[in-house]
C-alpha cells in the first residue's frame, strides 16, 4: 500500500459526459502528478500540482483540467468525454518539487471506460 | 524531447532463469533512472532507481546499473520466481523536472 488513495476504482460513462476523479496523496507529500494509461500511447505524464499550484504540465488535453485544494487532495475532471479516453488514470505523490532524484508513489489507478 | 526504449515483450522465463530488460534512454543533461512494476490489477511500484552515473540500484534481486557511456539502465535478476511475474516499466526523470517518462513496458511472466 503506497499511501495514495484514488475514487472511483472504476467509472463506466458515456460519450460527451463529465467525470471528476479524486486523489488523496501520502500524508505530508506536497506533489500531485496525473498520468494517463492507455493501450495506445503507454503511461504519460499529465500535470503536477505542488501545493495548490500548478508546476508542469504534459500531454493534457484541453478537456481536461485538474486542481489541488488546500487539504492537497486532487482532482482531475474530464469533460465532452471521448472513447478515446478510455484508460486507466493514475495519482502520483512526492513529498516537495525540490528534485527529480525524489520516488513518485502511485496511487491503485481509476479505470475509465467511455461507451 | 527526453524518451525511454524498453525491449519490446512479452518476455517468458522458467523459475530461476537469468532476466535481463534492456533500457536505453534519450535525455539532456544527468536524468534520474527508475524502474517501477506494476503487479495485475494494482498501480505502479518503484523497484530500484539510481540518480547518477555508475550508481548501482538494487531491490528485492533486482539490479540495474547507471551507464551514462551507453545511456542504459538495464535491469537484471539473477534467478526469477513466478511471483515476479509483472509489467516492468522503465523511466527517466531530468534535471530540472519532476515529471517521469516511461517506457512502453515489459511485461514478464515466469513459468514454474
């Protein structure tokens, strides 16, 4: 168990529909990533929030927007869903933005299908 | 940009075979190297990582080694059980970024 929570396990929606996934990272880490699992296009990084703010940002779409809260959970909505976007959404934790020497520690995934 | 190669898979063994994955990377500068696995149904799991050249990481029998005259970090284990039996991923992570770049994946299943 790494310590990061991910909700929903799994979400089955339709074409066109919102979804928000939620993340709750290790307690203390200040970073958030998202990465996007897919069979296509294999583990991409999304976007990092580090204590409420936006740090990097990577393949994401612009249906797609995410933001870390004051308690530093995270959420990632997704919106004019596709079936393109079917994959698995992963959370990611590390404790600052300080190196990139740090262990990321991965949330168990949300499995998204769009039918 | 910065990219990671893995051989491609599936790769099968028998218990206690030699396992090697070739990782090569592309990246500016000194990048960290991780190796994470992904067991069915769960998230990723870091393995072993080494953040500088001729650094050696090792876990659980795993090794990989940093080698900045080849731009690999391949991983090795001298003999596999079945409970290896995973999806291996391969990234980098560059100076400057946090962010991790992955290979495709390889995924290992060891036969008894």
């Amino acid at each position: 168990d790494s310590g990061v929570t991910q909700t929903p396990k799994h979400l089955i929606t339709a074409t066109g529909q919102r979804v928000t996934l939620r993340c709750s990272p290790r307690s203390g880490d200040l970073s958030v990533y998202w990465y996007q699992q897919s069979l296509d296009q294999g583990l991409q990084f999304l976007i990092q929030y580090y204590n409420g703010e936006e740090r990097a940002k990577g393949n994401i779409l612009e249906r797609f927007s995410a933001q870390q809260f004051p308690d530093l959970h995270s959420e990632l909505n997704l919106s004019s869903l596709e079936l393109g976007d079917s994959a698995l959404y992963f959370c990611a934790s590390s404790p600052t933005r300080a190196t990139n020497q740090e262990t990321q520690y991965f949330g168990p995934g949300t499995r998204l299908l769009v039918l | 940009g910065d990219s990671v190669t893995q051989m491609e898979g599936p790769v099968t063994l028998s218990e206690e075979a030699f396992l090697t994955i070739n990782c090569t990377y592309t990246a500016t500068g000194y990048p960290s190297l991780f190796w994470y696995v992904q067991y069915p149904g769960e998230g990723l799991q870091l393995l072993l990582k080494a953040t500088k050249a001729d650094d050696k990481g090792s876990n659980k029998g795993f090794e990989a080694t940093y080698r900045k005259e080849t731009t690999s970090f391949h991983l090795e284990k001298g003999s596999v059980q079945v409970s290896d039996s995973a999806v291996y991923f391969c990234a980098l992570s560059s100076k400057g970024a946090q962010k991790l770049v992955f290979g495709q994946g390889t995924r290992l299943t060891i036969n008894p």
